[in-house]
C-alpha cells in the first residue's frame, strides 16, 4: 500500500572504518570501528547510513536511534527558527502561512552535550545517518587507502572520517551522484561540492514529521517491523516501474502525487491495534449477497401511530428500521429529523420539548449576540473571526444556489446560512468555519424551515462529522483507511487493482466522505441518504458500505478501461448527479447482510461495523484463526501489499 | 518521427473565491455558471488544443483553497508544468497573497529551478466595476517577481481566458527546448520529466 514505509538499499559497502582515535578526546589508540556504508532509499529520501559491524539488524536503528542516543543524527521540527527568512508574514494571513513558516528542522542538540558522537566503548554508538540532503561536501583523501570526509551543511555537526581500507570509495561515490550532484570545488580539487537537486521531496519528507501521529519516522519507531515488511511490496513495485521503462516517464508525476497523499493519509491500522505484527486472514468467502427490497418512505400517518397522545415516541426500533427501509415522507421531516439528530429525545414528551426549544433558543441566540455585536474596530484586531467571517460569505454565495431555499440575490435562506454558521463559530471557536460545512448545513436548514432548530440539528450532525474538519483531519484519515478495510474484504481484486494503480488508500473518495455525498446526489436525494443514515442501522458506519456499494458499480468501467491514478479521480468526480440513490441503498444494506452472515470475520471489520456488540452471548466476536491458504495464487503478494495488520489472502 | 500530443500538467492557485474554477470551467466548457458550487477537494478538466503547431492536451488541475485541506492539496502540485497564480482584482488581499501561493508552489511542486520555472498571473473579475487591485501594480508585481506575463481576466464575460493558457502552454514549450539542450544527458534522470514528444517535434 501506498502507506508503506518505502526502505530500499541502493548502495551496500562492507568493511569502512571509523578511526575514533584521531579524534581530540584521545581514546586508545587501537580502536577502529568497522562496519558497512549504506545508501538507503527512505520513501523517497535518500539517506547515506553508517553501522558498525556488530550491531545486529534492528530495524528501530535504520532511522533514528532511541531519544537517549545521541548518536543518530535525529530531525526535529524547530518552529519559527529560520521561518523568518524565509517568508515575511503579511498581516493577517500570518496564520493562513504558518505550515510553510514552520516546516524548518535543524539537529535536535546531543541531550548529553557530548557532541555528535558519544564516544562509548558501545559499537552501536558509532551508527549515524543523514540525508543526502544535509550533505554539503565531501573531501576525498588518500592515504595508502582513500578516506571521505563527509560536511553537512550545519557547520556544528561533524561525521567522523570514513575509511575504505577494502576500496569501494568510487563506487560509493557513483552511487551517489545518482542522487545528488557532485562537483570539484574550484578552490580544492579533492573536494566535491553536493548540491541536491531534489530539494522540495525531502522538505515534503520533513513535513511528515510535522504531522506527528503519520510521521514516518514516528511510524518506524513505534513498529519497525511491520513498517519494514510493508516496505518490501514497494521494492517489487520499484522493480515493476523499472522493467516498465519509458511508460514509468509519464507515470511518475500522478505516481509521485500519490506517494505523497499515501504518506499523508494511512498509518492509523498500526497505532490504533493493540498486538503488534499481521492479523493473517484468508480471503474469505463471503457467500451470496442477499437481494434486499426498499420500502415507501414513512408517511405522516405512520409517523403519528408511533407518538403517544403526551408526545413520547414509542416502539423506536421499529420506527427507525422503517425509516431505514424507506425514508421519510417529506412532511415529516422537520419533526423526525430533530430525534433522528438527537436534538429531542425519543422518550421526550411534548412539554419537556416545549422547554427544551425555549433554552435552547435562549441559549442560540445569546451566541449570535456575541458576533453580531463584534465592532468594526473590534474585528479588526480579530483575525480569525474575519477569515472565518470572509470564507463564510463566499461559501454561502456558492452553496446550493439553484435550489428555491437559496437562489437569487436577496433570498432570506441565504442570511440564514450566514447567520448559523457565523453562531457555529462561537458555539466552537476551534473549529471555527471550514469548508463543507456549509454543505453540511443545508439540507437542515431546508428542512427545518427555522433557525434556532435548524442550528441546534446542525450541531448534533456536526457532532457525527466534527473530526473531518479538525486539523489533522483525523476522520478522513479514520475513514479512508476503514473503507481500504472494507473494500478488501468485500472485493480484493477490485483493491488491488486500484493499489496497482497507485490507490488504494482511496483518495478518491475524499469528497464523498468529507461531506457524506452531499455534492454526489442530488438535494432530495441527499435528504433520503441522510435520514436513512442517521437510523444508525443496520450496522454501525453504514456510509463506508454506501462507498463500497457505489465501488462495486463503478469497478467494470475503472477495471475494463484501465484507468490510472488522474482518470479514478477524474470518474469518480464525475459520478456526481448521476447516482440513483435507492439502487445504492439497496445495494448498500445487501452488502451489510453479506458481511454479517460470513462466520470469520476478521476482527478489523467486525469493529468498523461495530457488528461485534451486536453478538447475541455479548461476548465479542472470537478473534478469527490464522489459516494460511497457501494453495491459491498468488496470496503472497497480497501479504506483502498490506500494510495494515490484517493481511487478506486470495 | 511523427508529431505527438504532449500532455501539460497546469495548475490554478490563488485565494478561495478569485475564480479559479469558474475559469476552468470556462475555458474547458465556455460556459460561465453563477451556481458553481465552492471547490471541495482537487478536480481536472483536460483540453485539447494547438499552440505553434505543437498539439497539446492541457491538463487543468482546480484545488480548494483553504488552509485546512493543505496537505491533501499540496502533493498535486507535483509534475505541473506550469502554475496560474490567480488573484481577483476586487479583492486586494488575495493580491497580496500572490506571492505566498507562490512559495507554496515551489516549495511543494519539486520545482528545480525556480527562477526559470513558468508561472503566469492572472488578475480575474476584470468585468467588475468596484476594483481594488490596479493594472500597474499588479504588472509591477510581475515584473519585480520575475518577470511573469500577466492577463486580466474575466471568467463572467470570457476576457483574456483562452489567451492565458495558450501563453501558458508557450512558456513551458519554450522551457522545454531550453532544458533539453542544456541538461547534459546524464543527469536527465533527475530531471523530472522528460519530455521527448515535445523535443522531436520542436
Ligand atoms: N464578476 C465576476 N465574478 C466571477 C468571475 N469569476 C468567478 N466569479 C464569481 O466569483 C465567485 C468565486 O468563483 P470560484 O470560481 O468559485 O472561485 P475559486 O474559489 O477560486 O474556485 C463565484 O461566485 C463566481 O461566480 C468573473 O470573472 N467575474
Ligand atoms: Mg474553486
């Protein structure tokens, strides 16, 4: 998978020296540490790497030593330092900027104060590591023997003198120079000056450590192992592009935007699962998939027969799987949306949801006070409330503007939207405004026909959807991996094309997860897909299968035109409007059947659908065995694919 | 050899709002849609066109502005051959941040020389009357900036549109022939991409 932490040796020199005695400190004489000389392919950054013989292959090593040793050169982010060089901050969009500001590392200093090296009896101390990047020149020596002397740009740290007694210097030097430039320094012939053409892939590197949850070098400290491993499916993709030749030319760019995106988005599997390495599962067979039948929408009437005279809702669970089956009839939405979202309690009476309007519409109101009564001067020293306020406005203008509720210039819907979202941003100042919000709110306010409801809705739904908007975007990343899970499950030829083609971790369905379709159906539609969503049935994250549901339809059409990574994208955009929202349904609730007639689950699915509560003994699911299926083609490439812990097998 | 389509990655950056994609829109479609809803996530739209007998097929990538969704934005800037820095000229504040998208651009795009690297600014709404953003200083901009060619532009009435990227489409030609003359052969690898279908045909 894309994810996969990508650790490929490009160069490998055994016996070169260290001569820790010419260092000043003086230790004995007689100490030479051998070991080998690596140049190291870390997810596209290139790393020249040095260990002593006797250090055992630990994987924890290759990269960054524990935080104790100061013998790794270790990349820690710096905030603001150098930032100002770089970029002049202009007025208030100095936040807008500040990733760009920021994204500048120095050496963390050695915590012992020691120096680069720690001069320990401890073989393992003499590893070190750096990016080719940081390398500013190489002076070569000879001395019956040739000798390198490695300078980084950062004056402060100094690599030790490496010795090639058995040769191989030029063929290190070769190496090299397939990554960075080499050339004589016009004062100093034996001095090679590095410049490093490619610059802009290892500042995006480093930017991963920014993120410090999918930070690879995070991932690789915390499960070498399975890092490592995913790495192989990247050497046999490596190898796979190679024997591609000159296709591999145009390949590279939509490829190298997915290796990107594959960093950003993956990696929750290996921090979220409790036991370390593969949960090895045969493909399974899923069996047939039932055949399932919608339902009229729920009429008034229907809804009525479930609302005792003191207005308590009675035999929910029916009632839901009603709406579930069939939505709801347009006229009784704006009631049943408002327990749907949970802003009213099922078992609320009339009178208690009289009250609760009353506070709530007190409490609305007082937070649209607070923005309202924002001075001029006042927002002027209040960058954020006027970015938010700014993106707002040019949101509202561009949302849902064909639709009655908000079409033409002077359209009291439109003040609406304004006005809910502006109180959205002092209900949750954090989050503030983020686009698809408005989107999100749409449809509610359409369907409630009033304000105070319509906010106190959106904030329920807001509740459901809040971590796609956050700042790390932790829900998209959750769900884009949970679909990966399912979609491999459900159709692991499907996924494995798509992983062929450089997407498997589904980027592609950003925007449907980001705004739960609402720019893929039309607004009815939407309504329809909404309501039978909220029922929370008929199993938990039942969009994900909506996902999956709408795959299974598309797949023909990627597969047969063998689409690549731009044109998946390109289609998949394109499906928007043309969607048939009850075939999608029906197919959706077919595939949740499918998956929970099949006895051996893997338990990663189990948990997304959150089918495990559901066990009738209440106690989970038995975790499925490891049953190799070594028989069929092919299985060993689908272990080798898969980063994530549950390795599915054809 | 025969002559080749070549395919040209262009991007469109700019502030949210300055209508990047209702210049996309018209520039593909030739339609102007007043109901276009705000850009979620990244799109593109491919066009077929002919520049100085060169057949290209310009692909047009449109993202989302938002500070947010920078990091799911950024790694498309990867492969463009050329990047549209947009601002609007009724709205001063997206000029100032020309040359922040600017930064972002280099920074993110792997660009390798970035003094010779083919941007084009557009100023968009030119068919609004109320501008805040002059021709002067936005052509004085492009020029202390490194001497970029600048159209004002209107998405709403089609000014200057199609103009733009045939410009566009010129100065990555011209920087092709350049490039592929003075890079020695090899460190062609390194070269980001390679483009033979252009050189034959020059
Ligand atoms: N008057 C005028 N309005 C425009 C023009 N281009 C875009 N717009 C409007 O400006 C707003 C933002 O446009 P959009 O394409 O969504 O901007 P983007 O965020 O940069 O993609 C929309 O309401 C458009 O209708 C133009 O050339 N003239
Ligand atoms: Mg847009």
């Amino acid at each position: 998978m894309a994810a996969d932490s990508v650790y490929k040796v490009i160069f490998e020199h055994e016996g070169v020296f260290i001569h820790p005695s010419s260092d000043e400190d003086g230790i004995e004489q007689d100490l030479l540490v051998s070991g080998s000389l690596r140049i190291i392919d870390k997810d596209g950054e290139i790393f020249v790497e040095y260990k002593p013989l006797e250090d055992a292959v630990d994987p924890s090593n290759m990269l960054c030593a524990g935080k104790d040793s100061s013998s790794v050169v270790e990349w820690t982010q710096c905030p603001g330092d150098k930032s100002h060089q770089m970029i002049e901050t202009q007025q208030s969009y100095e936040t807008e900027w500040d990733m760009i500001n920021t994204v500048s590392f120095r050496k963390r200093p050695c915590p012992n104060g020691e120096g680069f090296l720690n001069h320990s009896h401890e073989r393992s101390r003499w590893t070190l590591t750096f990016s080719v990047c940081e390398l500013k020149s190489i002076t070569v020596k000879e001395e019956g023997w040739t000798f390198l002397l490695c300078k980084l740009k950062e004056a402060t740290t100094t690599i030790p003198a490496l010795h090639f007694h058995h040769g191989g210097s030029n063929e290190f030097l070769d190496s090299l120079r397939h990554f960075v430039l080499l050339t004589e320094s016009p004062d100093d012939t034996t001095c090679l000056l590095v410049t490093s053409p490619n610059k802009a892939l290892s500042q995006s590197f480093e930017n991963l450590l920014d993120d410090n949850s999918f930070g690879l070098v995070h991932k690789f400290k915390k499960d070498p192992y399975v890092t490592t491993l995913g790495g192989f499916s990247k050497v046999t993709n490596y190898i796979y592009d190679a024997l591609r030749g000159t296709e591999e030319q145009h390949q590279r760019p939509p490829q190298e935007v997915a290796d990107l995106l594959g960093e950003i988005i993956p990696g929750l599997e290996i921090n979220q699962q409790e036991e370390p390495g593969f949960e090895v599962i045969t493909r399974i067979d899923l069996g047939m998939r039932p055949q399932v039948t919608r339902r009229h929408p729920l009429s008034a009437e229907d809804w009525t027969k479930h609302q005792h005279p003191e207005g308590r809702m009675v035999n929910v669970p029916h009632l839901k799987h009603s709406i579930f089956k069939g939505g709801l009839c347009h006229a009784v939405r704006k009631e049943a949306w408002k327990f749907l979202l949970g802003y009213f309690p099922w078992e609320s009476t009339l009178e208690e949801r009289k009250a609760l309007q009353r506070n709530k519409t007190d409490e609305y109101f007082r937070m649209k006070l607070q923005w309202k009564s924002v001075s001029e001067e006042q927002e002027r020293r209040n960058s954020r409330l006027r970015d938010y306020r700014s993106l707002i406005e040019k949101d509202v203008n561009r949302t849902d503007r064909t639709n009655r509720f908000y079409e033409g210039i002077d359209n009291p819907g439109l003040a609406l939207l304004h006005d809910i979202l502006m109180t959205y941003c002092m209900y949750d100042f954090d989050l503030g405004y983020v686009q698809g919000m408005s989107d999100l709110l749409s449809p509610i306010l359409y369907v409630m026909e009033n304000e105070v409801d319509a906010f106190w809705c959106f904030v329920s739904f807001m509740d459901q959807m809040h971590q796609n908007f956050e700042e790390q975007m932790q829900g998209m990343k959750t769900q884009l991996i949970q679909l990966s899970t399912l979609l491999r499950l459900l159709d692991l030829a499907f996924w494995n094309y798509l992983e062929s083609q450089d997407s498997g971790y589904l980027y592609f369905c950003f925007r449907w997860l980001l705004i739960r379709f609402k720019r893929e159906l039309s607004f009815q539609d939407v309504l329809r897909l909404w309501e039978v969503m909220w029922t929370g049935l008929p199993c938990q994250n039942f969009h994900l299968l909506v996902c999956c549901a709408i795959l299974d339809s598309e797949k023909q059409k990627i597969v047969e035109e063998n689409y690549g990574f731009n044109e998946i994208l390109k289609h998949i955009n394109e499906l928007s409007m043309k969607l048939d929202i009850e075939e999608i349904l029906q197919k959706a609730e077919s595939l949740c059947l499918q998956i929970k007639t099949c006895k051996d689950l893997p338990h990663s699915v189990s948990v997304i659908l959150g089918l495990d509560t559901l066990d009738p003994c209440g106690s989970p699911a038995p975790r499925p065995t490891q049953c190799l299926d070594t028989c069929c083609k092919g299985h060993l490439r689908e272990t080798s694919h898969n980063s994530c812990k549950v390795a599915f097998m054809s | 050899m025969t002559t080749k389509t070549s395919l040209l990655k262009v991007i469109l950056l700019g502030d949210g709002g300055v209508g990047k994609s209702s210049i996309m829109n018209r520039y593909v479609t030739n339609k102007f849609d007043a109901h276009l809803f705000h850009t979620i996530g990244v799109e593109f739209l491919n066009k077929d066109l002919e520049v100085d007998h060169h057949q290209v097929t310009l692909q047009i990538w449109d993202t989302a502005g938002q500070e947010r969704f920078r990091s799911l934005r950024t790694p498309f800037y990867r492969g463009s051959d050329c990047c549209l820095l947009t601002f609007s000229v009724d709205d001063n504040q997206s000029f100032l941040n020309l040359g922040n998208w600017k930064k972002e651009f280099i920074y993110y795009a792997d660009v390798k020389e970035p003094e010779k690297f083919p941007f084009v600014v557009l100023g968009n709404k030119v068919d609004v009357t109320e501008r805040q953003v002059s021709t002067e200083e936005a052509q004085r901009w492009c020029q202390e900036n490194g001497d970029y060619p600048y159209y004002e532009t209107s998405a709403k009435d089609a000014t200057n549109v199609a103009v733009a990227f045939e410009e566009a489409v010129r100065r990555v030609l011209a920087m092709d022939e350049r490039t592929d003359h003075l890079i020695p052969t090899d460190t062609v690898k390194l070269h980001r991409k390679p483009r033979s279908a252009v050189a034959c045909c020059s």
